[in-house]
C-alpha cells in the first residue's frame, strides 16, 4: 500500500527535517537510527532520507524470525555498530524468511554514512553511538493498515506477537526518550 497523499506530503516533510538534522552533524560517515512500531513510515522515511552512497540497513533483514526483535537490537548493537564506532566493519547474518533459517553474512563498511531502520533499532546500548535518533509514532489501526497491506497474509497472524515484542522493546529502552527527533504520523 502506497500512503496516502498527506502521509506522503507529511513523510517528505520529515525527511527534509531528519537531513537537516544530518547534515548538522558535520561528519562524512553519520550513524541514523529511525525506531517506531510496526507500520509507522520507517521503510519508507529511510527511502526518502538516503542518499547515494549511503548505507540502509533493514531490521527486518536480521530479526531472527516472529521472536527476535530483542536479539536483533542485540546483534545491531554488537556485531554491527560498536565495531563501526571503533572503526572496524560491521557483520551481520541475513535471516532468510522463506527458510527460517539464518542465510548469508553480510557487511557494513566502517567509514561509510549509515541509515539503520527498524523496530529495535534506538536502544540504550545503540543511542550513544548515533548521530540522529528518530522515533515515529502512528495510531495502531493506521500502522496496522499499512503494515498488512504491505505484508499481507505472511504478517496477519503474527501482528499481536510482534506487538507484545514492541511493547517489551518500548518498556525496556523507552526509545521516544532517546530519540533527538520525534514524529507523529496521522
């Protein structure tokens, strides 16, 4: 499902401010970290943000299946952003949805802008590694529209485990209070 004009028009807005935002910060290699439940706009704001040559990592490239929110916060804080902060690459393994099954390694160059998206993605161990921390927020039945429409049937059935994983993730990290930019979404 493509948003509809007003979210579009409201999802460009808020990519000029998280550029700004960006850009600020003075650095060639900036670290974004965009955070917000299922279905609040992160996938697309990140399409909207990135520049060529620019680096998105997905979360949902690494969650390890229906039940690993937590983990891949884990694995993005250690594997892939504490190395990038020291100047090394990052690894992380893709989780090949289809299988079930953890696939290829992949690698994220130290050195290089990186736009990180994801629930999970703005947590206590990665806030202080970021340049620009962003939490989106939108109306649960909003957020579920868009969620389904995009996923369809493959995500319907798993929507209140994930949710109850979003609900511990915000309890934990409280990433709202972490973020340097907040946006509400419809």
């Amino acid at each position: 499902m493509t948003p509809g004009a007003d979210t579009s028009a409201l999802l460009a807005g808020i990519a000029a401010a998280v550029r700004r935002a960006v850009d600020a910060v003075g650095r060639p290699d900036p670290l974004v970290l965009l955070d917000g439940r299922s279905g609040a706009g992160k996938s697309t704001l990140a399409a909207l943000l990135r520049r060529p040559g620019e680096h998105l990592l997905e979360l949902e490239c690494i969650y390890p299946g229906w039940d690993g929110l937590a983990e891949a916060s884990r694995i993005l804080a250690d594997d892939v952003l504490v190395p990038r902060a020291a100047g090394r690459d990052g690894r992380w393994r893709r989780w090949d949805w289809d299988a079930d099954a953890p696939a290829e390694v992949h690698t994220v160059p130290a050195g290089v802008p990186l736009i990180v998206e994801g629930v999970g993605a703005l947590t206590r161990p990665t806030a202080p590694l970021a340049d620009v921390r962003v939490w989106l927020e939108a109306p649960t039945e909003l957020r579920r529209e868009r969620a389904l429409a995009r996923d369809g049937d493959a995500y319907a059935p798993h929507w209140d485990r994930w949710a109850a994983q979003e609900d511990r993730h915000i309890a934990e990290h409280d990433p709202r209070t972490l973020a340097d930019l907040v946006f509400e979404i419809g």
